[in-house]
C-alpha cells in the first residue's frame, strides 16, 4: 500500500554566510493511520522538516512523496490541489481570522477546493460537531478562549476529511489542561482513521504519541517506530 507520506533524504539549506542546514538528510516514512510525534530542542530543524513535508515549502534536495506523488514534480499550482484535498495543518498560534465567526473559519478550509458555500458551512458544522464546539459556531473566532480556538483550527485542518493531518507545536501557546484536550481531541480523530503527525518540544505531549521520532541539528537521531 502506498505510503501517506514519504520522505527521503530530504535537505533544507538556507543560503548565507554560512549556509544555515535545517533539515541534513532526513528520511521517514508514515503510514496510513499513524500517530507520529516529532520531539527536538528548539532549532533543531522540526518546523522546517515539517513545511517540507506538508508542501508549504521545497527541499533543496531529497524526494518528498505525499500519498505517492513527488512533489518536485508538481507545478505550485498542482501541489496546492494537492495540499487542498490531501493535508491539513495546525499551526501553534492558530491563525484564526479573528473577526470571522467560528464557523466562517473552518469552512474556510474548504475554499481552495471548489466546494459551494453552502456545503462548505454545513460541513463546517459537522467538523465543529467533531471537536466538541458545536455551541460556539455562531461566535466570533476572538470571542474564545485559546484552546477553543486552536479546536477551531483542527476542526479548520480536518473539515475537508484530509489523510494527513499536521500539527505544530498546537499545545505550545495553550495552559495545561487546553493542551491535554487539544492532544486528546488529535488521539481521537486519529481513532477515527487521520494519518496524524503532531510536533512538540513537551515531553508530556510527546508521551501521547506511539511513534516518537526525536530530531537534533536538523537529522533524525531516533525513529521509535515506522519503516527503517
Ligand atoms: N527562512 C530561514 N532562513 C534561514 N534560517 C532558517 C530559516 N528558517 C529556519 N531557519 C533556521 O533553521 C534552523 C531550524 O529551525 P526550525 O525548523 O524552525 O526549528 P524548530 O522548529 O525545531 O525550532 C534554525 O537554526 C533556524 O534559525
Ligand atoms: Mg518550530
């Protein structure tokens, strides 16, 4: 079976004087129905490995297969259709339009695939239903508290039913409790079959994860799990 995502011997080099060598040749590979947590001090390559593997950003070398399509063979055009139909993101500060409704902001993951208005809210309600915030639909995204809106933005990543699912660092500006319910709620959508991989640099969270892989100046230096 076609792997969700495959990453090999991926590169990210940032010109300079020195050169900056975010991601050093890293290879991985996730599976359908997965939950991978990536774990690293701060600076060790996780938020660039991690545009790379979503398509936000291209490698400098290496190959990056999501759902079997290489990207570097895509057009911007083509791997946007890509990420629009395949891939959602979490990102630590949620980036909700604050003076939209809550309902507004998760049918906006739907905009880039064509998807009429009105189907668009009606899935928004069913993704709200998903992350328990069915009661807030009509608020101003503003209005709630911050982990409401970080419920917000993964029912935003999930509302077209995306394979995979990314998050990063989604607990990292979240009290302890939210983030436990943020992390509860990525456990359970990934119950319900999203290929999931979650960032952070908090043990705690990483605990909840069954692959772990650990990054440190810009390699893996430990895969728990997967394809070797
Ligand atoms: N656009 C960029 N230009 C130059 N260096 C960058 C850029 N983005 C990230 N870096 C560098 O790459 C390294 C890894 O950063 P990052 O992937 O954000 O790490 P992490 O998410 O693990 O904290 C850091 O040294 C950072 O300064
Ligand atoms: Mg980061």
């Amino acid at each position: 079976m076609t792997a969700v995502l495959d990453v090999r011997e991926a590169w990210k080099v940032y010109p300079g004087t020195p050169p900056v060598e975010s991601v050093r040749g890293v290879s991985f590979t996730v599976e359908r129905g997965e939950l991978t947590t990536v774990v690293g001090a701060s600076g060790s390559g996780k938020t660039t490995l991690l545009n790379l593997a979503a398509g936000l950003d291209r490698p400098t070398s290496g190959t990056i297969r999501i759902a079997g399509h290489p990207i570097e063979n895509l057009s911007d055009r083509m791997l946007s259709g890509l990420r629009a139909h395949r891939l959602g993101v979490v990102f630590q500060r949620f980036h909700l339009l604050t003076h939209l409704s809550v309902t507004d902001n998760v049918a906006m993951g739907l905009l880039y695939r064509g998807v009429p208005a009105g189907l668009r809210r009606a899935a928004a309600s069913e993704a709200l239903e998903r992350v328990g915030l069915s009661h807030r639909a009509g608020h101003r995204a503003d209005r709630l508290s911050g982990g409401e809106q970080q419920r917000v933005a993964i029912a935003r990543a999930v509302v077209g039913r995306p394979e995979l699912v990314f998050a990063d660092e989604p607990t990292g500006n979240l009290d302890s409790v939210s983030g436990a319910g943020v992390l509860e709620l990525l456990g359970e959508l990934n119950r319900d079959g999203t290929t999931i991989v979650v960032i952070t640099h908090d043990a705690k969270v990483a605990a909840a994860g069954r692959r772990l892989i650990e990054m440190r100046d810009g390699r893996i230096v430990r895969d728990s799990g997967g394809t070797p």
